[in-house]
C-alpha cells in the first residue's frame, strides 16, 4: 500500500476509472449480444434496430477513450457485415 498522498489518490481515481471502463465495455458487449441473438433469430428488423443501439454504444464509448477508433470501427464494421448477410 502507497504511503504518499498523492499515490493514495492515485490508486483511488485509477480504482473509479477502472469501473467507469468496465460498466461501459459491459453495456457494449450487452449490446454486442443482442444483436448477434437477433440474427441467431433471423429477425431482421429486431437485428437492425439492436445494431442501431449496438453502434452507439460502441461509438459513445469510443468517444468516452474506452475503445481505440479501429477497435470501434472493426466492431461496427463486423456487426454491420453479419446483418447485412442475413438477407
């Protein structure tokens, strides 16, 4: 454990930002999910709505700095391919 002030403050704010980062990255995944149960469905248009949601999440969290753009951009473009494929 830190003795210094500042390093306790450290480990405090780092400690919040961890689970900031990890509620997001939860909700994206969530919503990754639904998507893909949507296609397993064969429910287009729940598919589309629920990548709708997906890709917001995924972009609020890029914006937020819990994604990397490409890392964002790879997931979208995934999601975007499998609905688009359900025709």
């Amino acid at each position: 454990m830190a003795n210094i002030k500042s390093a306790k403050k450290r480990i405090l704010v780092n400690k919040t930002k961890a689970d900031r980062n990890k509620a997001i990255k939860s909700g994206v995944k969530t919503a990754i999910k639904k998507v893909n149960a949507a296609i397993e469905a064969k429910d287009k248009e729940a598919a589309k709505s629920a990548l709708l949601a997906a890709t917001s999440a995924i972009d609020k969290a890029t914006k937020k700095g819990v994604y990397h753009k490409n890392t964002s951009a790879r997931k979208v473009s995934r999601l975007a391919t499998a609905v688009n494929k359900m025709a």
